[in-house]
C-alpha cells in the first residue's frame, strides 16, 4: 500500500523569504502522480502543482516549485518570495497511475508565513 | 461560475437522523469523488463515480451511501449518523481518473 509523509507540522516564515516543505512517499510503482494542494483558512482545496513520475524535470508554477527525487521518493514544495496569501495547510498527494484515480494524502503541514 | 458545488455548506443535526450532501460540478468532467477530512484535517477517499459507475469504494460503514443521477452530480447520503461521523466532507471531480482533481468548498457535517 501507498503512504505519503509529511514530516513537520508546522512551519513559519518571513514575507519575501523562501520556505521548503517536504513529503516522502512510499510505493512499489513505477508510473505515478505526485501533487501539493493548499487548504487556506477558507477551507477550499486549491492545486498548487502537480508532478508525473515519469518527467525528470520539476514542476514549477510561477512561485512554487517542487524537487523532485524519484529514486529518494522526495517531492518537495518550495515557495519563493513568500506571500501572506500563503498561509495556508499544504498537502502532499499521491496517485497511482492506474484506473481509480484514488488520492493518498499527507498528513498536512501548516505553513504561516509573517509580515 | 462555482466549477464544483456543494450543497449545504453546513449541516448540523442530532445524533440518528438521515442527512444529504449534494455535491454538482459545471466542468464536464466524468469522474466525481468524495472525501472524508476528520478532525485532524486527515483527508480519506470514501467514493469515485465514472460516468455513473462506482469504481472506488473504500472501507466505509455502509450507513454511507453514494448516488450518481448523472455525470454532473454525485450526492452523498448517510444513515443513522453517529457523533463519529462528524467532519467536513469534499465532492470533488476530474476528467479521466489520472487527472486533476478540482474540489469543492466542502461541507461541515457536526453530529450531536
């Protein structure tokens, strides 16, 4: 079975700085999908960015981008020039490539980024 | 313009009743699901319809019973709720079940 780690609960950093979450995830898959979605106190799921195993480059979406180390199983977030719109709870997510579609979620990590 | 809808954003109600969440996305997508987020904010799947088929039924109380009248729309339906089943539940839904899933704003379900 999958599993996905986030290993810090919370973090915090400085407007205009740069922060790095990290996610490990375990499987026995070679073809996968691996995303960071962004809960806001609103509550909503919003998509950060997503990543197929398959690609040796890293996703990027303007500030956000990920490190991806297949070998490792490590997808990390990193948001540069951090915004207060970025505070939020992060979670890393993976997806076989199969034919469910099943998201395996994270445990989340609160990032609160300070003026 | 909402791309996936939920409906009621919050439902409390007692212990024992039977309650609806109704979930309907504007996105033509074909694959619609539901997830559980507890209290934790540790988010489960329970369901995935595609095209009106179940494909992903997890290990949930059968008190829990997913509906899909067509590909836009995929209601949730829950007997006999217990104080356990307090959470905020999310519809969400994707094109192909390899995409991108888009979520919903989510509802609020407190038993008492």
């Amino acid at each position: 079975a999958q599993t996905v780690t986030q290993s810090q609960p919370e973090m915090s950093v400085q407007e205009a700085e740069t922060v790095t979450l990290s996610c490990t995830y375990d499987t026995s898959e070679s073809n996968y999908y691996l995303f960071w979605y962004k809960q806001p106190p609103s509550r909503q799921m919003i998509l950060v960015i997503r990543q197929e195993a398959y690609k040796q480059q890293n996703a990027t979406e303007n500030r956000f981008s990920v490190n991806f180390q297949k070998a490792a199983k490590s997808f990390s977030l990193k948001i540069s020039d951090s915004q207060l719109g970025d505070t939020a709870m992060y979670f890393c997510a993976f997806m076989k490539a199969g034919n469910t579609g099943k998201l395996i979620f994270g445990q989340g990590t609160t990032l609160q980024v300070k003026p | 313009d909402t791309a996936v809808s939920q409906t009621p954003k919050y439902l409390v109600t007692q212990m024992g009743n039977d309650k609806s969440i109704k979930c309907e996305q504007n996105l033509g997508h074909d694959t619609m699901y539901w997830y559980k987020q507890d209290s934790k904010k540790f988010l489960k799947i329970m369901f995935s319809y595609n095209n009106k088929e179940l494909i992903i039924n997890e290990t949930v109380p059968n008190r829990f019973s997913p509906k899909s009248p067509d590909k836009a729309h995929l209601n949730l339906h829950i007997n006999s709720l217990e104080l356990g089943d307090s959470a905020v539940y999310f519809c969400a839904s994707s094109q192909g079940k390899k995409a991108t899933q888009f979520f919903g704003p989510g509802t609020r379900l407190t038993v008492l």
